[in-house]
C-alpha cells in the first residue's frame, strides 16, 4: 500500500473525514517521534518581521549550500496552529535536499485578511534580502502550504496585487487549501460547516457579502507558472470541492497546467502527517514536484 501500514490504513477509514485532529495527531505520535533526522541542521525562532508571530524555523541539509527552498505553512484554520506542528515536514524536506523554511504567520480575530498573503510575501521578501547569509538560493524558491496555509500562498502567488517588485518563485504546492471565502460563507450546511464559523468569521470578517474580495479564485491574474495541487481522499468536503474549483479555473481561464494529486486513504489531517513516515502517498508525488521545479 505504499508503505502504508494495514492498520493504520483501518484506523483513518474509521475515523472517516470528519474534524479529527486530536485522534489523527495520537495515532502519529509514535512515527513522529522515530522519525529520521541524521544530516540536518536546525535554527529556530529566527525573525522575519516585528510582529511576535513573524518567526521561522529553518532546517538545513549538512551539506554545503546554497540549498534551494522549501516554505512550508501550517494550518489551523485562520485562528490557531503552530510551525512545531509541522516539523516533521522540516526533517523531511532537509533529508531529502532541500532547505525547508517553517514559519508562525499572524492569527485571527487579531489579524485579519489580507494579513495571511501580506506575511508570505513577508517570507518571501527575508529570503531574498536574509537567505544566502543562511546558506539558502533565495532564487529557488516553492511556497507550499497545507489548509489555510494553503490559503494564504495561493493569495500571494495567484494575486498579482500582493506581489512587490522582483517577485518571483519556481512553483507552488497547496495541499487541501480553502481558496473561496464566498462559497463557504453560502454553503455552511452543505459543507457541515457549524454557524457561526469560528474560523472564516474570525478572518473574512461577519459581513459574508464583503468575502467576494478575499476569494482566491476570483481574483487570479498571476501568469501560469508549475503549480501542485493536493486533496485527500477523506478530506474534509469543502476543501475537496474547492480544490477541483480552483484546478478548473486555473486550467479552463487562466493557462496553468497544475498537478492534481489524490492523497489516497488519507483524511484532512493525515496526509501531510505521513512525510514523517514510509508511506508515499503523498511524498512520491510532492518529492518528484520539487525535485523537477528546483532541480
């Protein structure tokens, strides 16, 4: 199965794709915990902006540099979440030949949008003036990010408006991202979304008539450039909807060629969790994308 192992496989169909962090997070511990990380070196908590929460960790190969770039967003729907959660994508990427930047970005309700994509450009803006000093190819760069994470990279790298002078990026990876504030806010029920919406509220702001703005997919003028884009099997149903929504649109409207990756047997929470393990339902496919956009 990949390497994924026959019991874990039976624990995620059991827990199907509801809101199931706590109960994804125990069964990953352990793997976590044994997770390989001989020939990385690691600097926490460097700053990239004045905002408390403008910090990065940085893992890097131990081998010499420069080391193209992996950005990595957690995500916490707007309102929560931490670049610790996230470590193991760290290891991950700095063991395979990349250098993997984990940062804390701004949250709701004391933040709201467009902070998001303003702190990825943030990012991208101290790699560019910070990142040889660190042994990083700050002209190799691919934002990635997983939920709303994934929100906020597809902002900064499909929305011109965002993007300062010198702009620029290899790629993008998004995995089981929200990219339309408006049809969340008109389809709660549908997508079991409970009322009133602790994240999107908390973000978007309460007037659901405003979100037109903040919505991703109506906004894209960015020119094509190698995008991936990732859902699970067992996501949760409005990231599997608006993760088709946004490969139609960037295909049909706008000229990208985008990979389409179904993380298989995976829900909202595991996928990105299996980087840390033998399972490559998810790794093969991201891997094989950085390796071709970064060389």
């Amino acid at each position: 199965m990949d390497g994924l192992d026959t019991a874990m496989a039976q624990h995620l169909r059991e827990l199907g794709n509801g809101f199931n962090l706590p109960a994804v997070q125990a069964l990953y511990a352990p793997l976590l915990q044994a997770q390989a990380r001989e020939g990385v070196v690691p600097h926490a908590d460097l700053r990239y902006g004045t905002h408390d929460r403008h910090r990065l960790d940085l893992y890097l190969p131990a081998s010499p540099g420069p080391h193209p770039v992996l950005v990595w967003l957690h995500g916490g729907g707007f309102i929560r979440g931490d670049k610790q959660q996230c470590a193991h994508v760290g290891w991950w990427a700095a063991r395979s030949g990349f250098a993997a930047v984990l940062p804390n970005y701004r949250l709701a309700p004391k933040c709201v949008w467009p902070s998001g994509p303003q702190d990825v450009v943030r990012l991208w803006t101290w790699l560019q003036t910070e990142g040889s000093a660190w042994g990083v190819d700050p002209q190799r760069v691919v934002l990635a990010g997983e939920s709303a994470g994934a929100a906020h990279v597809a902002a900064a790298a499909l929305m011109r408006p965002f993007q300062p002078p010198g702009w620029h990026i290899q790629g993008a990876a998004l995995l089981s991202g929200p990219y339309n504030a408006r049809l969340e806010g008109l389809a709660q029920r549908p997508f079991g979304i409970e009322h009133p919406d602790p994240r999107n509220t908390a973000y978007f702001g309460s007037d659901t008539s405003a979100w037109a703005r903040a919505s991703t997919v109506d906004h894209i003028d960015a020119a094509p450039f190698p995008l991936w884009l990732g859902y699970a099997e067992r996501d949760l149903l409005q990231m599997q909807v608006q993760a088709g929504e946004l490969f139609a649109r960037l295909v049909t409207q706008h000229g990208f060629r985008p990979e389409l990756h179904l993380v298989r047997d995976h829900n909202h929470f595991s996928a990105s969790l299996s980087l840390a393990t033998a399972d490559q339902r998810l790794s093969a496919s991201l891997l094989a994308f950085l390796r071709q956009t970064l060389g």
